[in-house]
C-alpha cells in the first residue's frame, strides 16, 4: 500500500482537511469521513467565558467544544497557530494546543500580512527552532520557496508545507515549478498547504510530487461540502497514482495512436 | 481579588486552584489548556497551582479551524 510518513507516524490518506468555516458540525463530521483523511487541524483559542455569555453572546456550536464532534480514535489532531503574528505567540500557542491535544504536533503559522495571510518567514524559522527544542514535531506553513524550506528543514521541521496560493484564495497552485523544485530538494515530507480551489488542484499538487495536501476552504466553502470533499479524496489519489506512473512527455507535434499501415483505400 | 482572564478584569473572591477557577467558571477541565503567568500547566497540576491577585491565566481550546 501507498503510504507516508512524518516523523515516524505512517498515513494511508494524503489529504489532510481543516475543522473551519463550516455551516454546521453535522455537515464538517460527514464531509471529514468522504474526505478519507486522517489527520485534520483545529485551531487553538480563548474559551468563551461564563461573563461573555450572559452578556448575550450567542449560544451556539461555538459554546461546545469543537472535539465533542471529532472521533479523536478514528482522527489524528493537528493543532494550529493561525492568527499569529510573532514567534512569542505562535509559540505560547502551539504549547497551549499540546495541553489541550496531548500530542506534540503543531502545524505552525506565523503570519505577516493581514491582507495576503503570507507567513512571515524570519519569524517562522526563528518559532521552529524554538519549538523543535521543546520536542514538538513542527509542520510550518511557509511560502512556496525552496531556499525558506531548505532552512526549515535544517532547522528541524517534520515537513515542509507550501502554499500553493494564498489561504483561502481558492487559486490554485500559482507556481508549480516550485513546488517541483521544493520535491526535488526536500529530504522531508512536502505538503501543499492552502490555495486549492477545486479537486483538479489537489490532483496537480499530487502529480508535481507532493506527498500531500492540506485544504479547508476547498471543502467548508463548497455549496456541496461533502461531495467536494469526495473529490477532493479521489483527486488526491487520482494525482498520486499519475505521480507514480510517470507520465509521458509534453510534445509539440501529434503522435497517432493508431496504426498509419493498414489504412483502407490506400 | 483581581485577576487577569483571558485578557480581561476578572474578579474572585480569593486565591484558588485552577481547578476551582475552572469549575467556577463552569469550564470542563478535560477540553481546556491553561496558561499561568505564561506558563502552560500540565493538566495534572490543575489542582494544586494557586491563582493569587493580579496573575494573568488564559484559558483556551479547540476551535474550528485550517
């Protein structure tokens, strides 16, 4: 069987899916299980105090915990540390979501731009060494640079995760020869994380080579999410299995495919 | 007494465990992460570290997120 692994722990799935942006947790759990992933990402935040709520806040899915709905037996956590701007807060986070989680794995972000969400790379690399002191297995967002996650990697990243585009921008991948370099160069597993809009997408990430795809927009936005979220399961295995199979090369000119003798009237 | 929760103003009406925090607050301790003057506690420690006036906790958990 076609498997990978990250810092020792085997995955059949390559698709890895987010807990966001959902219209209910009834339509997340269904969408989570035609995904076929394994591994999925939550976020880690305040709690909603007793005082916020009797000031009206509104009681809703919010009020329980996002974990009441995820079959933690069936489900690998994988905490993140969106929204944070600085190595200090993506840190405090991400030891925050090991308490809460019990697993010292950490999709680590560390943004630098409200406006594009791209990772701040400096403060990145500074959070992961950090953070791979403490013995967390780090899995930083990053850009689609294959300098940046040479640098990662050498400072103790699990894996490398690119963009394909920025974060809930459904765009596709943007630059596909650089994810092609970054598979070159990298000794650790690459995953495409964010920018897919649509299931063919995922397939291209998986055919320039990654070992993965990280998505939640794709899915959470779609009017179908748990349709996308089946094709979203197939296209990344559709793009694996052309991945491995080689494809043939690109050509200016036809080749027929059948036989040129033969013909009838000739 | 004063302490600083989640950011805000928060009052008690003396030092107390986190676990007592906790259960004043309604919050089930098992989905929760605490932090205690920027330290994270491990969940063990819930009933013996004492919060005291002017500490600063955060408590957080899972959300929905990418």
């Amino acid at each position: 069987m076609d498997t990978f692994s990250i810092a020792g722990k085997t995955f059949t799935s390559r698709l890895i899916v987010g807990t966001g942006k959902y219209s209910s947790p009834s339509i997340m759990v269904k969408a989570h299980d035609a995904s076929g992933a394994e591994m999925i990402t939550v976020a880690v935040r305040r709690v909603n105090l007793p005082a916020a709520r009797a000031a009206g806040a509104p009681r809703g899915p919010k009020e329980e915990s996002l974990l009441d709905y995820i079959d933690t037996s069936k489900y690998f956590i994988l905490p993140n540390t969106a929204g944070c701007y600085t190595a200090e807060e993506a840190v405090r986070t991400a030891r925050l979501g090991r308490e809460a989680g019990l697993s010292n794995w950490v999709k680590l972000e560390v943004i630098g731009d409200e406006k594009t969400l791209f990772p701040d790379n400096e403060a990145l690399l500074e959070a992961t060494r950090i953070l791979v002191r403490e013995d967390f297995i780090v899995l930083p967002y990053t850009n689609d640079d294959p300098v940046v996650c040479r640098k990662l990697e050498d400072a103790g990243a699990a894996a490398v995760m690119p963009l394909g585009a920025p974060i809930g921008s459904g765009l596709g991948i943007q630059n596909p020869n650089n994810i092609r370099i970054i598979r070159e160069f990298a000794r650790v597993p690459l995953i495409v994380d964010a920018g897919v809009g649509t299931a063919s997408d995922a397939a291209l990430a998986m055919e320039l080579g990654a070992d993965g795809v990280l998505m939640n927009t794709a899915i959470a936005g779609a009017q179908d999410p748990v349709a996308m979220a089946e094709a979203m399961n197939l296209a990344v295995r559709a793009g694996r299995l052309a991945y491995l199979s080689g494809r043939i090369p690109r050509k200016m000119y036809a080749s027929a495919s059948s036989p040129v003798e033969g013909l009838v009237g000739r | 007494m004063t302490i600083i929760l989640n950011g805000d103003p928060h009052e008690v009406t003396r030092p107390l465990t986190v676990s007592e925090l906790l259960s004043q607050l309604e919050i089930d301790s098992r989905r929760v992460a605490v932090e205690h003057n920027l330290v994270v506690l491990k969940r063990g420690t819930f009933d013996n570290v004492v919060v005291h006036e002017g500490d600063q906790i955060e408590i957080v958990n899972f959300v929905g997120g990418g």
